[in-house]
C-alpha cells in the first residue's frame, strides 16, 4: 500500500508553528494568574493552577528541567513586560502532586455531531531509575520500573480523548471504563487488540452507548457462551473467527484501523518523550495529562491528510 499527503503545504506550515516561540496572553489569563484568597486556616498560595500548568506546558514543549522552565517563563514575561511572578523550581515540583485542570486544555468538539469511532490501547513509560546498561554491564537486575499510560483516540482526527496513568501491573481492561467515563459525546464505535477481550469489556462499552460496535478480536481458544444467555456481539466475532479466518473477519470489521493508536503512541513518545520525569506518581499523572494537552495542540495546528493510492505498473517490479 502506498499513501501520499494531499495537503503538504499546510502540513509543513504547521510543523513550523509547533516551534514557534510566539505565546499569546489573554485578559482572562492575566485576571486568573494569582490563586483566589483562601479562607480557611493555612498560607496563602501564589500562583493558581493557571500558572502552575502554563510553566509546566512551556517547559515540557522546549524539553526543559524546572529550573529552565522557570528561567524560559520569566524571561518571556520580561520581554512582554508583564509584571508577574514566576513559580520557583520547588513550588512547580510541590504544586504538580495537586494540579488539577483547568479545563481548556481538555475541552473538545465534536464538530460533526457524529457517533466517534475511538480507539484504545496502552503503552509503557519508563520512570526514573537505574537504566537497562547496568544490567547489561555489571549484571545486576535493573530497579527501573514503568508506568502504563492508557489512550482514547479519535480514529477521524487523531486526537487523544481520555487518557490515564498507571502501574505496570494494571490490566488494561480494568482502564476501559475509566476511559470511556471521560467521553461525554456518543460512542459510535470502539476499536481495541486482544488485550481488552471479554464480556466485561464489551458489557462497559455498551453501558457508555447501547448502540456501540464493538471490535475486539477474541483469544483463538474462546467459545461462544451458552445459547441460553443473550447473544452478545464478542459471540458473533468468536463464530466470524472460526469461519472464515482471522484476517478476513479483521478486513470484515475494519479492525485494521486500530493501527492509528499505535500511531499516537509512536507520536507521544517522538513528542514528549519516552520517559516520565516526575518521581512521585502523583505528579506523573500530571506530566501525562499536560504531555496529552500539548500533544492534542500540536496536532490541532497541522494534521496530514493522507490518501492511499495505486502504484503504476511499471513503477514497481
């Protein structure tokens, strides 16, 4: 199969945005950068969430430590002459343990009004810790552990729609429904590999959106539940399965398209990096959830429209 993108000038112009230095400030942002007063017993915070997650946007954009996040932010805000204060290394390493979002970042629209087709999958992100070399030099058994991350994607535009952060030992089915508590709009279709196989799955999915098709491909020793309970959609793949095979029934079910969230996980860890830097599991849930927000913008600025076309005959052999 060969694919060629139909809109590369405008592709190739938003790639250049994504480096852009410009940053716009809005009124609301102004009003909203110092924390609201606090009317229980305790210190007065600084900084709002606002700011917290502005700072921590921009420094995981440029790939940038907190002390470098602080020193980007506060010369930008020099050259904007914006008299503001800027969060030290050290309230950005507290206050991520209890960010919550602002919303903005999360908001989306379905702009065609129609049922999503979304797709779900999981990937490892390595935590700090001591890397694979010293097992591989001194044989030692490596401490370093991994944390799954869990994503929603929109198969039309490739956006990220839910997400979260786990251990490496959470199953991935134990994610769905957590998952599918975040997307308000109407399931028109839900896309997942063997991992996610199982009534429960398919019972989750149908709760979220009576309507939903569900693809799911079944283990290759499952079996159809007994007649006498209803007829459940994970019983029609087991029976198209055995039939007819298992590339024709994943070429019936367009199952093949699950391939995009292997594409947004590839684009995640290209993006933002195949590493969590946070220490605390609190603060990594908040990494990923500002990781997803730029990873959602960058696309929004330029996304390729690509098309799958026929080789001429005599271009191959």
């Amino acid at each position: 199969m060969k694919f060629k993108v139909t809109n590369w000038a405008e592709y190739e112009a938003g790639l250049r945005r994504r480096g852009s230095l410009t940053l716009w400030i809005t009124p609301e942002a102004l009003a909203g950068w110092a924390a609201p007063r606090r009317k229980t017993r305790g210190g007065q915070p600084l900084y709002s969430d606002l700011a917290i997650e502005t700072t921590l946007m921009l420094g995981m954009v440029f790939g940038l430590r907190l002390r470098q996040s602080e020193g980007l932010l506060r010369s930008v805000l020099d050259m904007m002459a914006l008299d503001l204060p800027v969060p030290d290394h050290t309230t950005l390493s507290r206050r991520a343990r209890t960010w919550k979002p602002s919303g903005r970042s999360n908001d989306r629209q379905n702009v065609a009004g129609e049922p999503l087709h979304v797709l779900v999958d999981s990937t490892g992100l390595k935590v700090y810790g001591a890397g694979q070399w010293l097992e591989e030099k001194h044989g030692a058994k490596s401490r370093r552990g991994w944390r799954k991350l869990h994503l929603a994607v929109d198969a039309d535009s490739g956006e990220i729609i839910a997400h979260s952060l786990t251990d490496q030992e959470t199953g991935d089915t134990s994610q769905l429904k957590p998952l599918l508590d975040q997307i308000d709009d109407e399931i028109g279709q839900i896309t997942a590999d063997g991992a996610y196989d199982g009534y429960p799955s398919y019972d989750a999915v149908l709760r979220h959106s009576a309507g939903a098709k569900v693809v799911i491909p079944p283990r290759s020793n499952a079996v159809e539940r007994p007649t006498a309970q209803a007829c459940c959609q994970r019983d029609d793949h087991i029976a198209s399965a055995q039939i007819d095979g298992r590339l024709k029934w994943q070429a019936s079910t367009g199952y093949g398209k699950r391939a995009l969230v292997e594409t947004a996980m590839c684009r995640y860890k290209g993006v933002i990096g195949p590493r969590l830097r946070a220490r605390s599991f609190l603060a990594q849930q908040t990494e990923t959830a500002i990781g997803v927000a730029i990873l959602n913008r960058m696309l929004a600025s330029g996304r390729p429209k690509s098309v799958r076309y026929q080789a001429s005959a005599g271009a191959t052999k």
